[in-house]
C-alpha cells in the first residue's frame, strides 16, 4: 500500500498494457494502475505491435471488494476473480497480473527465429575453365565373415580311416581368403602281423590354417590355397596284454585349389582338392612287436563344404560425388 501511495504522485509512465478500468471512486484510478505496472515489469523493449489487454472491473459489495479480471495477449484469454478487503490491495493484484502477461509476451518474442538474409547467389565467372570432372575410385570391400562346415575324404593318413568331419570359419575379400578348419579322423585299427583284433586303434584330430589366393566373380571363384596343419595322433591299445594310450604330435603342409559357387545371397558350395605333406610324422610301435603304423609322407583327398555368410562386405569407404574433387 505504501508503493501505491508513492506512485500516486508520480508522473503517468509508458503504458506497458491496454487497460480497461473500472472501479468506485474511493479506488485508485487508471494512472496509479499504470504507474504499479511499471514498478514492477524490469525490461519491455517492445517498441510497436499490439498490447497485451487487461480489463479489470471492482464493486464495492458491503465491506468489500470484488474484482473481475481478464487478460488477454497473443498467448491466449484467461480470467480472475479476487475479493478483498481494501480496493488497494486488489490494484496490487492486477498489477503482478498484468506485469506477468507482459514478461511472458517479451519472452515469447525473444523466442522467435530472427530473419536471415539469404546468401547473395554466386557469381559465374565467364573465360576461366571449369576444373576436370574428377571420378573416384569404387569403394573396398569390407571381408565377409563365413561360417562353414563339411567332410573331408582322403586316403594314407591313418589306417583304415577314409572320411573326416570338418567345422571351421573363414574371411573373405575380394582377392584373398583365409580360413581356419577344425578335422577329427575316426578310430581305425593298426593291427599286429597275423591277426585282425590286436593292435592300436589310431585316430587323429587336426586344426588347419589356409590362405588363399581368390579370382572370379560374387557368384563363382577359384582359388590357390596353401597351409599348415597341426595334429594330434592318439594311439590306444586294443586286445593287448597291457593296452595304453599315447599321443603323439603331428605337423604338415597342405596345398591345392579351392572352388566356390553361390547357391544364394549368403550360401556358398566349396569344393577344394588338396595334397597334404607331412613335416613331422612319429610312427606308433608295441613293444615286442615293433612299428605297427607310421603316417605316410604324402596324402591326398578333397573337402567338399556347404558356407554360411554371416558378416557381409560392405563398402569402407565414403564415395565422392562425381565432378567433385577433395
């Protein structure tokens, strides 16, 4: 009340608001309203455009005050209604109102976008030439990763054991592969001389690591393939007075081709002959009876397999558009 009385005597200030006021006598008038406003409102720089709309309308009922108040502004119309005791505290009221409704306008229009000028178009300049068009190079090829599994049929690795399942996996690039392929080559028997039941039952497990040599297209490619494998003979006496199991290390070169044809979008059919060298080729022996096997130095035989795709190749590489250079 006190603010109210100061700023009765004070010059009318800039109207921050379009006011309607009506109110009995006893009450302040429209400048005292005003005046409260900008006491309040800290920073309008609202210089043009329509006001925020305050009506404000005060009856005196009995020992009262009721007040009916409206604003309005770009953000909407909403309504209060107050009662008090004294007309002057209602002026406060409509005072905050008011200096709320015009802080929330200055907010709304320091959010909106500010207008930028486009950028003046460039300018052609005629007789200098236009640099060459330049063409980048295709993008590489991520490898593909492929998962793959099959059998392997050779003969002279061990006695009487033909055929092997393979699992393995291999990465794929455009011009080389490489693969690593686990072989397990059932139990055969290396019987004593003159009889059919005695002897060592022999079985070898194997892990190959190849690198290849690739040329052809997605769908049909052939391939030079070189590796090494690492294996592990187990020998376990069978019939024999005093049967044991041994194990013995094994260390080869296998060489050949490889062919791939594509059944599908990620289904590759691989067919790959090999030769297989041994390096180090310990011999199994009983004794009292001698050397029953010893793995030959040169075996021979094909791997046939069925390749899942699992990693695609894809570009690595970001293209460049064509006529640009960087």
């Amino acid at each position: 009340m006190a603010l109210l009385l100061r700023l009765l005597g004070e010059p009318a200030p800039a109207e921050h608001v379009e006011l309607r006021w009506v109110a009995p006598p006893e009450c302040p008038d429209a400048a005292a309203v005003h005046r409260a406003i900008a006491a309040i409102v800290v920073d309008d720089p609202r210089t043009d455009g329509p006001k925020p709309q305050v009506h404000a309308t005060i009856r005196a009922v009995d020992d009262r005050f009721e007040l009916a108040l409206v604003l309005a502004s770009s953000r909407g119309t909403r309504g209060r209604a107050l009662t008090g005791a004294r007309c002057g505290a209602l002026v406060d009221a409509v005072a905050i109102e008011a200096a709320l409704l015009v802080e929330a306008e200055v907010a709304a229009m320091a959010a909106q976008p500010t207008a930028v000028d486009p950028p003046p178009p460039p300018v052609e300049r005629r007789g200098a030439p236009s640099p060459p068009a330049t063409r980048s190079p295709p993008p590489r090829r991520r490898p593909a990763v492929r998962l793959r599994a099959g059998v392997a049929a050779g003969a002279s690795l061990i006695e009487q054991s033909f055929v092997a399942p393979t699992l393995g996996a291999a990465l794929v690039a455009g011009r080389w592969s490489s693969a690593i392929d686990l072989a397990h080559w059932p139990a055969g028997l290396a019987s004593v001389p003159g009889s059919t039941t005695r002897g060592a039952r022999l079985s070898l497990s194997t892990v190959n690591l190849t690198g290849c040599a690739r040329a052809g297209a997605d769908r049909f490619a052939a391939s030079g393939c070189g590796g090494l494998e690492l294996g592990v003979l187990v020998a376990r006496g069978e019939g024999l007075d005093r049967p044991r199991t041994i194990a013995t290390s094994q260390v080869a070169v296998t060489l050949g081709p490889s062919f791939d044809l594509g059944l599908g979008p990620r289904v590759v059919a691989s067919v790959a002959p090999w030769i297989r060298l041994a390096l180090r080729r310990p011999g199994i022996a009983i004794e009292g009876v001698g050397e029953l096997a010893r793995p030959r130095i040169a075996a021979f035989g094909a791997t046939l397999r069925l390749e899942v795709e699992i990693v695609g190749r894809k570009p690595s590489g970001r293209r460049i558009p064509r006529g640009r250079a960087r």
